[in-house]
C-alpha cells in the first residue's frame, strides 16, 4: 500500500499537554490522521497520512442517517525503558474486520492496516504520554460515505485513525465505581449486532447509562435481552466475577463484545493455573453468590479501562456491595500483569506486545 504523506506546516503543529492530570479521556487529538477511501469496483485507495483536520462529508453521507459504521480502540503505551509499543494490534483490525463483515462494510488488509498506523504513531510518536497510567489512544473507524439517502448498502466508504493522548478512562483511576443492573433497557439479542463494535450499539445505550449515572452509578451492566436474567456486560468492558476462587466470565454468545482484554484476563489466568470458566450466568446466582460470600470480587475489563473493580452492584432499587466495597486481590493482579506487561514492567509470556 502507498501512503501518501502530507506533514504539518510547523506553524500548525500542537502542542502536547504538560501533564495528562486533568485532561478528560479522549477530547485531545494530535498533530496527524490515516485516511484511505474505498469504491466499489476500485476497492481501497488513495492513502494518505495528513494533518488532522474535520471530515468534509455531504449531508446525505449515508453513514449520518443509517449508521453504517465500524470502530476500533487500542493503545500505544511508552515502556518503562522509552520504546514505544502496540498490544495486540492484529486483534483490533481482526475484530474490525467481523464488525464489518456483519455491518456490510469493506474489510482490510490487518498487516498493511498495521504498516500504515505504525507509520503514523512514529510521525507523532511525541504525543505518546509517559506519566504513570497514561498511554496514547487509537480510533480507528470506517464509516459509508456514499451520498444518497436511500436504504441499501453504501458503494463509498472512508477508513480513517485518528489518536488521543489520555490518562484514565473513569475519573475514579483504579478504584471501585458503582454499577447498576439495566432492567429496562436491553444492549444485545440474538442475531443482532452486540458483537460487533458498531456506532448504534453505544447511541441506543445511553439512555438506560445516563438514567444510572442520575442514580449516582458510574455504567449499566446489561442482562440477555430474552430472558433479561443472563449477564452480558457493561457500557465499554466485558465483566468477571470471583466466584469460590474461580475467575468466572459470561460466555460469548453473539451479543457480547469479543474483549481482547477479556481474551486476555482468561488466557493470563490459565497461565497463572486459575480456574477459569465461560459460562451462562444469572444476575440471580451472583446476587445470592454475594450474599452467601461465595463471590468474592467483581470487575471490568476493557482496553480504555484496563480492569476496573465494581464495589457495587444495583438490581431491582437494591444496592448489594461487593466484598467490603474495596478493590479485591485478583484484580489487583490482574490489573499489575496486565499494566506491567503493556509498559515493559513485567515478562510478556505470549508476545503480546509489539514495537512501533
Ligand atoms: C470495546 C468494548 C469492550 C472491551 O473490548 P477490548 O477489546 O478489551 O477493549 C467491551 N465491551 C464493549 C461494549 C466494548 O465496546
């Protein structure tokens, strides 16, 4: 693939912030974007790393009314000896590349997708923030340009990466946050699009996630959208219960989002000679499985929050609190493999990541 290169004028060129403390997750973008077309009948085409700058797209762009889209989130993290790194990239435009088959959209080429975004993260390699827990965020995105407005599938797509330097993803960093169980709204059904990471999912949540955070929750946790009884996930992370020292996770059953840190958390926890299951679980085991103490821990995991440990869970008007509502040992762990691996602290014992 040739990429065509159009750098800043040093007059246009940004500024880095000083510091990450205090700039919200993903509202700061740097110096340069990776765009490329695509046409039916051409495929993809006109590649070109440019400054970053707004789209210009015609109203009628089929993907503003009918959200034919695809989206990606991975990060670039400074290692602790100053090189720059990917953790496992190739699974993001894997992932993308089922968002799209399933959203009618072109796939892409992972390796030359790679070569391209590589190329980019070395252009603004500066933005790469080095503060504790800071790590330089990757969105890369497809969207159907074609412009009619008219239901069928688009004939003109625009892929683009564009990058965000942030700290962490809820303002609480690394402590509990509080989560309330959907019983009203539903995220995924069968033959739907909850695997896939797909704009509509995110715009068709946030009613039920902006009615708990009135509530005093920080995300929703959402149920199967059948039986309302099976445990799916949260808002952005994938969910894990400590259950009798099990790392327990809902099985993936085409409404989930497939996780890469969830994918990650199952293979860390085997290697480390963990029990772990990918089962049906109902918001009714767990409940009583906290009553009884038998589940120990609750938490997140997601590529913008890492892990991220539930100190409450709130079903049916009733608040039920986890353990002493405090960060528990296994996410702790999870958390400082997981973290230690992505900056270098830690061995990396399945190669994971990899050099920019
Ligand atoms: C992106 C996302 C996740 C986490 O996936 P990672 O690959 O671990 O970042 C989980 N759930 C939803 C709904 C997501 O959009």
């Amino acid at each position: 693939m040739e990429v065509k290169l159009t750098t800043i004028t040093p007059e246009q060129l940004k500024t880095p912030p000083a510091t990450m403390s205090g700039v919200v997750f993903g509202v700061v973008f740097t110096d340069h974007m990776f765009c490329m077309e695509w046409e039916d009948g051409k495929g993809w085409h006109n590649a070109e790393i440019k400054p970053y700058a707004p789209l210009m797209l015609d109203p009628s762009s089929m993907v503003l009314h009918y959200a034919q889209m695809s989206f990606e989130g991975l990060k670039a993290y400074r290692s602790d000896s100053g090189e720059h790194v990917l953790f496992r990239p190739r699974e993001n435009f894997k992932r993308m590349n089922r968002t799209s088959q399933r959203m009618c959209l072109p796939e892409l080429d992972v390796e030359e997708v790679l070569v391209a975004l590589k190329q980019l993260l070395r252009l603004d390699s500066g933005w790469v923030p080095d503060e504790a827990g800071t790590s330089l965020y990757i969105r890369p995105a497809i969207l159907a340009t074609e412009e009619a407005i008219g239901l069928k599938v688009s004939s003109k797509y625009l892929f683009f990466i564009i990058l965000s330097p942030v700290g962490p993803y809820y303002p609480q960093g690394f402590n509990p946050v509080k989560i309330m169980v959907s019983e009203k709204y539903v995220r995924g059904v069968p033959g739907g699009v909850g695997f896939a990471k797909t704009g509509g999912n995110y715009a068709a949540s946030n009613l039920a996630e902006k009615e708990a955070k009135e509530l005093g929750y920080t995300q929703v946790l959402w149920l199967d959208g059948v039986e309302r009884r099976y445990i799916e996930e949260v808002g952005a992370m994938n969910i894990f219960f400590v259950i009798n020292d099990e790392i327990v996770t809902p099985q993936l059953t085409g409404s989930i989002l497939p996780g890469i840190t969830r994918m990650s958390v199952l293979e860390l926890g085997k290697l480390w000679g963990l029990e772990v299951k990918e089962i049906r679980i109902t918001i009714d085991e767990v409940l009583n499985g906290l009553k009884e103490g038998t589940v120990t821990e609750v938490f997140g995991a997601g590529t913008a929050a890492v892990i991220t440990p539930v100190g409450i869970l709130s079903y049916k008007g009733e608040d039920y609190l986890i353990g002493s509502g405090e960060t528990g040992p296994v996410a702790t762990r999870f958390y400082e493999h997981l973290t230690g691996i992505q900056y270098g602290k830690e061995k990396d014992p399945f190669g994971w990541v990899e050099a920019i």
